[in-house]
C-alpha cells in the first residue's frame, strides 16, 4: 500500500517498522554525531536512509551539501521541500544495497554516515565492505550488541565472522552509546554508534579477498568445532599447520592476523 504525506512537504505516520523505521529526536545524540563525523570543506558526505532528516539537516547546515539514498518513497517530498533552507541535499531513491559506492564516489571517496535500519545491518556492512577502496570512513548507529560485535577480539563470546571481515580491512571503533528513548517508536534495544575506517588497500595484506571471506565463514559456521574439522573442505590439517595455526584451536581463538595467514596459506595444486 502507497500512503501520502497528508500534507505536502510534511513527514507522515506512523513509522513502518519494516524499514527499521526509529527515528532520532534527542537533539544531543545528533549533534555528537555531527561532531565526531566532523566534515571538511570539499569532503562528500553520502548519507544513508535519512529518514525525517534527523542527521541529514544539522549535517546540511553545518556542511552545505549531502547525498542521501532513502527507500522509502513517502519521505522523499518532505525531505526535499525541509531540506531546502539548509543546504544542497541530493536524494537517491534505492535501496541502499544496489547502490554501487564506487561507481557514486567516481574516484573522490566519500564520507559514509547512517542510522542504519537495523534488520539490514549486516548485509549493509557487507556491501560497504565490498566498496572499502571509495570510501574514507563510515559513521553508523547500530544495535549496541552488533557494534559489540564488530569490535570484539579473540576469546570474546561475541568474536565472530563480522568481528574478522570488518576488523580485517577497517579500523573499527565504538563511539558512544544511545538508549532507546533517543528514538521514536523506542526500539527495544540499546544502540551506539561506531566508527570504521578502511584500512589502506596495501596494508591489509590479504591475498585473495573470496578465499579469506570463505575461510572465515566456514571457521565460524561450526564455531564449537576445531578449525581442522570446521574448514575441512578449503584446507587439510596439514596446511593449517604448515600456516603455523594449531588444527586443533577453535576459530573464536584465532586473530585476524591468523586468519589472514590461514587464507593466504598457497592451496596444493
Ligand atoms: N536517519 C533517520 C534518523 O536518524 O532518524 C532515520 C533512521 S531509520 C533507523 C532508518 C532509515 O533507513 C529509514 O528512513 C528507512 O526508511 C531507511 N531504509 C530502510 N531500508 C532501506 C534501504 N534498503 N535502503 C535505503 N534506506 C532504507
């Protein structure tokens, strides 16, 4: 079902909550966000689902022009007419997930900022990943216990496959932390908002990116189980060893470092 503002230029209820639809209206949580993104003169900001224009307004005013890629096809009149006063807002109207970054940057990285919807948190992750080389840095409001995630190390019970994908090609780290009465509906979780960098293309060290990616999803797809048992289809014990990793830890107790020797290990011909 289509629904219309009822009232040109104005946002319209109820939120749809199956765009993860929470906005932001605690005024403080925006303005520490535009204080930790921190724009520069001649960087381009590329938001995503901006939403009721909580972030992308104050961003507009304190930085003069903004992409944003919105879904939601209801909120692309209201964001245009009330960003107008603040500054030059580009709107895309996608799903953020078929949206080529690189193609968009078109070799002027861009500046990546977002109150995710929180059920496409991974696949978004995942994508931006897949377009780390055209952009600088990201800011994101995520659920606090996927920001946990991101960011936790080897030992952790949260350590896991998004921990090692975006800790291996992102310098990752969690900002603050957000309640849930900073949202309207309240989601029913705690958030926080992280920050990732990508690291430079020569410093992540990873031969092949579809192999690591593989290793990765398999070592952790039976995470009870030793590496030699869990990857058994990609590597045989004996080049586990030979990539100087014991066959018999689990993958919660390898680094990235680890993994990035297990998948540049060179397969037997
Ligand atoms: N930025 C606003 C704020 O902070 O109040 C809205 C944040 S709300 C958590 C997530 C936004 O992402 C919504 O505006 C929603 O419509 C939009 N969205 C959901 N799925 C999307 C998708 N696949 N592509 C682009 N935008 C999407």
């Amino acid at each position: 079902m289509t629904r219309s503002p009822a009232t040109p230029g104005t946002f319209s209820e109820p939120a749809k909550k199956s765009l993860g639809q929470n906005f932001l209206h605690e005024r403080g949580v925006v303005d520490r966000i535009v204080q930790a993104v921190n724009p520069k003169p001649g960087e381009r900001l590329v938001e995503i689902g901006p939403g009721q224009g909580a972030m992308t307004f104050p961003l507009l005013a304190r930085h003069g022009a903004l992409t944003a890629i919105e879904f939601d096809r209801d909120l692309l009149e209201p964001l245009t007419v009330q960003a107008a006063p603040h500054g030059a807002l580009t709107l895309i109207h996608a799903n953020v997930l078929d949206v080529d970054f690189t193609a968009l940057a078109d070799g002027a990285p861009i500046r990546l900022v977002g109150n995710l919807p929180y059920n496409l948190s991974s696949p978004i992750l995942f994508h931006a990943l897949d377009h780390a080389a055209a952009i600088t840095d990201m800011h994101f409001m995520l659920q606090k216990e996927v920001v946990e995630r991101m960011a936790s190390g080897p030992g952790s019970k949260v350590y896991g496959r998004l921990s090692v994908m975006l800790q291996a090609y992102c310098e990752v780290t969690m900002l603050f932390v957000v309640g849930p009465g900073a949202f309207r509906p309240a989601p029913k979780v705690d958030s926080a908002v992280v920050r990732l960098t990508p690291r430079p293309a020569e410093t992540i060290g990873i031969v092949d990116p579809r192999r690591f990616a593989d290793i990765v999803r398999a070592a952790f797809g039976q995470r009870r189980k030793t590496l030699r048992n869990a990857v058994s289809t990609l590597m045989d014990s004996d080049a586990i060893a030979a990539a100087g990793i014991d066959p018999q830890l689990r993958a919660e107790q390898l680094s990235v470092a680890d993994f990035v020797r297990l998948a540049n290990h060179p397969v037997a011909a």
